[in-house]
C-alpha cells in the first residue's frame, strides 16, 4: 500500500489537491510551482466581518496599517488554477468531516475555511460549539462538518511524578482522529520552545528518559511515530490525510 499523505503547503493549495481528489481527475500541473501574484478582486472574504476569526488572529480589526497583503493569489507556473468556489466546495464535500489536526497553523486554517464557507453562503445556517477539545463548525443543510483539535506535538505528554513527560513513540490522542474523511495535519514550531515555554520536563525515547535531546532528532522520531499511525489506522481509499508544511516563526 502506497503512502497516504499528501503534503501541502497552504490551505488554498490543500483546496486544490484535496477537490482533485473528490473529481478524480489527475492534474498534468505542479501547482506547487509558481508564484505569488497580486490580484485586485481578493481577499475571498472579509477578516475583520468574519465571526470566527479569535481575536488575535485578526490583524485588520488590531490594527495593522497594511491591506494589500490580503490580495495576493497563488499562480502556478505551467498553468491557471480555479478561484476558490465555497458552494462548490460543499456540494462535493456533502456529507463530510474535515478536521484539522496542531497548533496555531492549524487553527489558522481552520478558521480561514470555515470563513471562506460561510462567505460563499451567508445565509444558510451553521452550528458553531466545542465539545471537549474538539471545535467542530457545520453546515447542517450540506452534511459538511470541519472540525479543530488542538495537539501541538501530535505525540502525547503526560503528567507524571517527576514532571511532564513527552513521549515520543505514544499517540493515545490518536483515539480522537478516527473516522474522518480528510484529516490535516502540522506540528513544528513547539518542537523548539525552551525555558518556561518549552511543554514538557523530560523527554522519553523508547525506555531511555532524559532531560532534553537533540530537537531535531527528537521531533523526526515523533512523525516516525505518528506515520506509523497513519499506516495502521487510516484507510487511504476512505480517508485523505494531508501533512502541513512548516510554518515560519511569529514573535509578534
């Protein structure tokens, strides 16, 4: 059996793969070659009239003097991709679960989609709740349902008597990923954190516990961990699971 996972970089370029996917249709274009262009009938929606958007993710309404970053579109270079239709989007996806799995990245996205949903379709109704760790927004007319889980590590930490201990080679959060139709995920930027930020005391590997460890290694056993995941729990012919790319570090 083939890998599973799709990589993608940004949401737009994960909407693109994932509705060549559902049509089933092969692209001759690598939509991952391209540029940034500016275009003048973006942004897709409105952030600062989005209900969904938290606070500090809302750059307009915080005050940032700057707009035209909102109006670029990705172009590949061997060919044109298709504007981002919301009610299409639905209609394809009807009947589905979405959820989106990591930190702020995650959330980012998430949030993002569900703003250019509902700014396709304003009037049709929508529940938006949490129940436990998962933040599920749906479209009850469509069957669509996108939901949110947060898990920075995607491997677990669990408390323990000495402290808070990162287990690299368990992924009991797993539990909760199961029985989606697409599944998105990310982990990077914690993986780096030191200090009073930095989530965990120990590091456990296989049955050696230590107090830290090369970040890079530790975080290529995880994925390890959370692939193997993947390979036994997901079936690829009933279940898209895409891998985000790398996000770039905020401080502000």
């Amino acid at each position: 059996m083939g890998s599973p996972v799709l990589f993608a970089a940004s949401l737009f370029l994960f909407l693109i793969e994932l509705c060549q996917q559902v049509d089933g249709i092969g692209s001759k274009c690598d939509i991952y070659k391209g540029k940034w262009v500016y275009d003048d009938s973006y942004p897709l929606y409105n952030s600062s009239s989005c209900p969904f958007i938290h606070q500090e993710f809302n750059c307009q309404n915080n005050g940032r003097p700057d707009h035209l970053y909102q109006n670029f579109r990705w172009q590949p270079t061997s060919c044109n991709l298709p504007r981002f239709d919301g009610r299409d989007f639905l209609r394809k996806f009807r009947g589905k679960r979405i959820m989106f799995v990591g930190d702020s990245l995650s959330l980012n996205q998430w949030q993002s989609l569900t703003c250019l949903l509902h700014g396709a379709v304003p009037r049709e109704p929508y529940v938006s709740e949490r129940v436990a760790a998962i933040s599920t927004f749906s479209f009850p007319t469509y069957g669509v349902s996108i939901m949110f889980i947060r898990n920075a590590l995607l491997v677990d930490i669990v408390d323990e008597k000495d402290g808070r201990v990162l287990k690299l080679d368990s992924i009991t959060g797993g539990r909760n990923w199961k029985g989606y139709d697409v599944l998105i995920f990310n982990t990077w930027h914690w993986w780096l954190l030191t200090g009073r930020k930095q989530p965990w005391d120990y590091i456990q590997d296989g049955n050696v516990t230590r107090k830290d460890m090369n970040r890079m290694v530790a975080y290529r056993k995880a994925l390890g961990t959370w692939a193997r995941w993947v390979n036994l729990n997901v079936d690829p012919a009933k279940t898209k699971v895409f891998f985000q790319g790398v996000s770039p570090d905020h401080m502000e």
